[in-house]
C-alpha cells in the first residue's frame, strides 16, 4: 500500500505533516526479528545521492554459494569484526 502526501505552501508550515507522520508511526508493524536492513545507494538526480534500506529476511549460511575455505575465513573475519575485542 502507498500513500503519498502532497505539501503545499502554507502558514502554518510543516509541523502538522511532522504531527500527523508521528501519529501513525505508531500505527506501524514493528521490525520482524530474522530480518536484516540492506543499505543501497541510489540516485535522485544527477548530482545527488541517497541511501536506501531494504528489508530482507535473514539467510542461513547454508545458502551461501561460497568454497568452504573461503566461507570459513569470511565467518571468522565477521566474529573478529563483532567480538567485544573489536569494539570502539
């Protein structure tokens, strides 16, 4: 489902938009646990940038099409990363 809200110049400026987004935030499903947000960059004109987030569910490792050696390594390289040991 899309909504698309159009905002048009007036007095009162933007905080009843702001108002009315927070209000049905809370309507909102909470993020699904075994999900994972994928940040894409894409291109809104010609001289701008903007990250997307895709939600995506998580895969297993045994859906990773890589040799076992370098899949081990890449593990292991990802444990090091988010060990306590590596934190700043």
């Amino acid at each position: 489902m899309l909504l698309e809200i159009t905002c048009y110049p007036t007095f009162t400026g933007t905080k009843p938009i702001i108002d009315f987004l927070d209000h049905v935030r809370g309507f909102a499903d909470p993020p699904k646990a075994g999900t994972t947000v994928v940040y894409r960059p894409f291109r809104v004109n010609s001289s701008y940038w903007r990250w997307k987030g895709i939600r995506r569910p998580v895969r297993s490792l045994a859906s990773v099409a890589l040799e076992a050696k370098k899949k081990d390594a890449v593990i292991a390289d990802l444990t090091k990363y988010l060990s306590v040991e590596c934190e700043r």
